[in-house]
C-alpha cells in the first residue's frame, strides 16, 4: 500500500484537517477502499444482479463502455 497525504472533512462543523503521512507510517482506515469496474467489449461479465439493476432503471449494457465506481 501507498501512504499519502490527505484530508478529514467533518460534515457538520466544516473543519477540515490535513493528515501527513510518510514512508513506514501505519494508517488504520475507516472507510472500506472503493471497488472499480471498467466494463468494455474485451470484459463483457456482468453479474446477474447488475443487469436486473440496469433493466430496472431502463439502462441498456450493449455495446457500452461502463465504469461503475462503489462507494
């Protein structure tokens, strides 16, 4: 894993605070890492779940480039 500088932002208050990090520093996430999926012509697997989803929301998944993003 790469450690890297960033911020905390506290939605309620505003304060944002910058957190620097260096090589050999420990970070304990509270967040879990996002997930992302490009969906081109060479990777056409989609999960059953995803294309009830598309078709729920009226979405085709033929001949499109998707990048779906968790989080």
């Amino acid at each position: 894993r790469h450690v890297v500088d960033f911020y905390i932002s506290d939605f309620q208050s505003g304060l944002r605070a910058l957190v620097k990090t260096g090589y050999g520093a420990r970070v304990t996430p509270y967040v879990d890492e996002s997930v992302v999926v490009d969906i081109n012509q060479k990777n056409r697997e989609l999960s059953p779940e995803f294309v009830r989803w598309l078709g729920e929301r009226n979405l085709s998944s033929d001949d499109r480039i998707m990048r779906m993003k968790e989080g």
